[in-house]
C-alpha cells in the first residue's frame, strides 16, 4: 500500500469480511457523556477544575444549545452552587489556644 | 477527497461500490434526518452523539477530522478522528491518530434488526483510519474507546485492549501500536 492511494486488496476485505460474520455485532466506538453525564459530574465534582467543568459542559448536550458565554456563566454557577459549600465543609476549624 | 470503496449488500451478498468523502453537512443532514429517528428510539449508547455539533464544535480545529461512506447518496457511516494529539498508551512518546467517534447507520447495524443491509463500512473506516495514521507519520497506530457490544471486533482486528478507562466512561481502550524509532 502506498501512501498516497487508500487501498484494501482482496485477502484484506475477506479477513475483514470474516471478522465481521464471526462478531455479528455493530462497529461502534467513542465516548459520549450524554445520558451519563449526571453520573459522571458527581464522580468528577470534589476534584474538577473550572477548566475540566466548562470541558465536560461543553462536550455534552448542554453546549449544543448555550453559547459560550452561557457555558461560562453556568460553570461559575455549578461550582458557587455545588463546590463552594464542599470547599467550606473541608475547612478544618482553627484549634483554641489554650 | 472521494474515493471509491467496496462494501457488501447483504440481501444478495453483492459487493458494490460506496464512496469514502469527508463529512459535509449533507452526511450531518442524514444523520438528523435517516439515522437519529432510529437511534433515539433503540437503547443504543450513541443516542446522544450529535453530528450537528461534532462538524460545528470539532471540525473548525485543525486537528479533527472526520469522514463518512455514502451509497445510492445515502450515508452508511461516520468517523471522527482527532490526528495531533493523542500518544500511545504503551508509549507516550509516540503519535498516533484517535478515533473520537466510529459509527455505522442504524439499519447497518445487527443491534437494530436483525438482517442489516451493508457490511464493511466500520471497517473501511477504521481501516482508513490506519492509512491516515501511516500517512502522518504514526506507523499506523490508532486508539479507540469502544462501545461494551463492539469489544470483540476489536480483539479479532488484533487491537491491544488497554482495560476500562475510568475517565472515559469506563469503556475499554483498545489500540493497534507499532513500536519503532521515536517520531
């Protein structure tokens, strides 16, 4: 095979052909958040970054339909609503002198 | 780009010739209007891939890119790859080109009904995905994080399965990696 021209000769697509009859299954691959991405929030919430959130917001359905300005705004939300509390919560209490 | 392939019609087994383009809104139009209707009403794990917002989000960086396989104008399946950024598992140093999404339309699929009308269009995508890999430089090396139901088709290609990724949903990692000189 040259670099140039995609190729697949005849040996290749009978392999090819006999994997796929023997698998009997889809050929699928990707990850997606979607319908997981509750889920996938709650794992990620005590350690995630703002960096990270906007990520994940942006990668799932939520930024198909809100603006970038939108995504901003939600993750500052996310996390004054969902890590601000945990954050204050980890805060050890300072000891009394005695 | 389009070039021609061969895939296989199941109802005769009669190889005929499909064309290999990169994605266009026409192939994303497909997808809205042929595919999502069907895969929004099966329980498959793609339901919410949305090919509007991969060509938007992905394919204004220069380093995705994505293909389909149309036939009879009808696309049959999809790839987005990323080309610049991913390393090898066993090798950080070494490129190699990531299958961010591979997929095949709803009625090519076995999970969907039970006699699909074409085969081969996956593996001329990931096929193809290995020629991209070599032209970049890469040795062919490719990874991918494959849906539970496709694992197996991945082991019989004599892809490195990797075990699940936590940070991917905990799908498992599969690679094809050639080990060799630094890139």
């Amino acid at each position: 095979m040259t670099l140039d021209i995609f190729d697949i000769d005849d040996e290749e697509l009978l392999r090819m052909n006999q994997i796929e009859e023997e698998c009997g299954c889809d050929v699928i691959a990707g990850v997606d958040h979607g319908v997981n991405l509750g889920n996938y929030l709650f794992e990620k919430i005590n350690t995630i970054s703002y960096d990270e959130l906007k990520e994940i917001l942006i990668d799932s359905k939520v930024g198909n339909i809100l603006s970038s300005e939108e995504i901003d705004e939600v993750t500052a939300k996310i996390q004054e609503k969902i890590l601000a509390p945990r954050l204050e919560l980890k805060t050890y209490p300072i000891p009394e002198l005695a | 780009m389009s070039e021609n392939r061969r895939i296989l019609r199941l109802s005769d087994r009669q190889e005929v010739h499909a064309s290999l383009t990169r994605v266009s809104q026409k192939n994303v139009d497909d997808f809205e209007t042929f595919w999502k209707p069907r895969i929004l009403s099966k329980n498959q794990g793609d339901e919410y891939w949305d090919w509007q917002y991969k060509s938007r989000t992905y394919l204004s960086r220069g380093n995705y890119e994505a293909y389909a396989i149309e036939y009879e104008k009808i696309t049959q399946g999809m790839m987005l790859i990323e080309t610049k950024n991913h390393r090898s598992w066993f090798n950080p140093e070494v490129s190699l080109v990531y299958v961010a999404t591979l997929e095949t339309a709803p009625w090519n699929r076995f999970s969907i009904q039970s006699d699909p009308m074409f085969q081969w269009i996956g593996s001329n995508l990931l096929r193809f995905a290995k020629f991209r890999s070599q032209q970049l430089g890469y040795r062919g090396s490719v990874g991918l994080h494959s849906l539970p139901r496709a694992e197996s088709f991945y082991e019989k290609l004599n892809m490195n399965n990797c075990g699940k990724d936590p940070d991917k949903d905990n799908l498992t990692y599969f690679e094809w990696y050639k080990s060799g000189e630094r890139q």
